[in-house]
C-alpha cells in the first residue's frame, strides 16, 4: 500500500486528481470507479478544472460508481445519481451511456446486482476504483461484518453510518436504511485502488485499516490484499499513523525509487 501524507484537503484532492488524471491519460477509454461523499468533491472539482484547461477528455471514459440508497430515484438531491451529475458529469465532456450507477429504484434488487458485475465484466473491468472511506472503516457500504469476498448486493446500512450521512438530509429519518453497494471482492478486482481520507475525525479508522489487522469489522483493511493501492491522506486523516514518517520517508525516496527502477 502506498500511503501518501499531503498538508491539506487541497494538497490531497490534486494529488488525488493527478492519479486520475494519469489513468485518463494513459488510457482515454480507461474505466473508472467512482466514490460519493464529501471527501471526493475536492478531487472532482480539479478534474473538472482540468478538463476545462482542455487537459482531460473524458468522451470515452466508462464509469461505475459504488453504490447507491435503495429507494431514492435519480432524481432526488440526494441520490448518488444526482451526486455524480452535480459534482462532476455535468461538467465535463462524458458521454451518459457510458455512466453507470446502481439503481435506487431496481424492482428485482438480485437481479439489477447480477446486472451490474456483467456490466463490469463486459467493460473490461475497473482499470482506477476511487474509494472514501467511513467512520465505521467501510468501504462503498461494506458496513462492519461484510465478506471480504462480497459482490454487489444490498446492505443494511450502521446506525453510525446513518448519523454520519444525517447531514445531507432535512432530517435523520430521511435517511435511507438499505443501500446497493459493490462488494469487498467486487472492489479488490480493480486494477488500482485509490482511497481519499481527510481530517482528523477519520484518523482512528485510518490507523487501523492501514496498520491494524485484516478484518471484515474494517472492510477498507481488505486494502492490504490488494497489490496497487493507494491512500492519500491529509495531516489530520494521518495524524493516529505509528509509520506516519516512513510513509513520508518512502514518497521523499520515490523519485530515487523510480529513477533505480526505470532508468
Ligand atoms: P465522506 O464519506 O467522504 O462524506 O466522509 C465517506 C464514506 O462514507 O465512504
């Protein structure tokens, strides 16, 4: 796992948007994962930007988002969906059939799930998945106990996942209990892995998936299987790390690294 220390939430939305913007780049038809949240607004808002300089086509970039609040439609403020248009897809040059984002409002949830991984298969697979992460350590909604081998299905979400998201809705009852979400296994077949994090409210979850045991009761520890991860912190996100000064340590080295490895 590389663990990337950068000063601010600014510092870690470009740092963030540049390990996209490489992936684009390097593969204008390259599939993305994307994540909702606060924490990835930052990194959207610079891609955008970016795109507006003329730096980043997205016309053929492919795209699957993590989850969605079972039984809000699309066109609720506060579906994923509209997530997704508002933050980023509506400004920038993506073509909508190329989006994809779990259904609110599927009729047969198992089916609409199956769907999805076909989708993804179909599309090649994940070449960059972006992930939050939540208090509760999850990943996309891989609440505490789910497998670490889990496809998209539905989860319940956790009281404390239901309080964190409180703040988006006029009140908490408002808050959807089910959700569609890819699975722990769904997410560890991407190709690379990118995991944003700030603040200091999230530094204890941060301590334990990256330095503590691998466990479905943190499903972002599934992370360490995964052979190209990459988490970007601000000081506040890493401020619980014991390895904090290697990990910068290690990103001080990385040009040495490349230059030893690369020529
Ligand atoms: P946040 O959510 O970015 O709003 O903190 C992260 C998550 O729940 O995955």
């Amino acid at each position: 796992m590389e663990v990337i220390i950068t000063k601010d939430y600014d510092e870690m939305s470009k740092a963030a948007a540049d390990v996209i913007a490489e992936q684009i780049l390097r593969k204008p038809n390259a599939v993305l994962g994307l994540a909702t949240g606060g924490t990835p607004v930052g990194t959207y808002k610079e891609l955008i930007r970016r795109h507006k300089e003329g730096k980043l086509d997205f016309s053929k970039i492919v795209t699957f988002n993590l989850d969605e609040y079972l039984g809000l439609p699309t066109t609720h403020d506060q579906s994923y969906h509209y997530f997704m248009y508002d933050n980023l897809f509506s400004h920038v040059n993506i073509n909508p059939q190329n989006v994809h984002v779990p259904s609110g409002t599927a009729v047969n949830v198992e089916e609409f799930c199956e769907w999805y991984e076909d989708e993804i298969d179909k599309a090649g697979g994940i070449d960059l998945q972006l992930l939050g992460i939540g208090g509760d350590g999850h990943i996309a909604f891989n609440e505490p106990g789910s497998s670490l081998g889990s496809r998209t299905r539905m989860k319940t979400l956790t009281e404390e996942t239901i309080e964190d998201n409180a703040r988006f809705f006029d009140k908490r009852e408002d808050v959807p209990r089910f959700a569609i979400t890819m699975g722990v296994g769904t997410i560890l077949e991407a190709k690379k892995l990118l995991l944003v994090a700030n603040g200091e409210k999230k530094a204890e979850t941060v301590a334990k998936f990256i330095e503590g045991p691998i466990t479905s009761q943190v499903t972002a520890s599934a992370l360490q299987l995964h052979p190209h991860a990459i988490v970007i912190l601000d000081e506040g996100a890493a401020s619980k790390l014991e390895h904090a000064d290697y990990y910068k340590w290690v990103y001080a080295q990385k040009p040495k690294a490349m230059e030893l490895l690369h020529g």
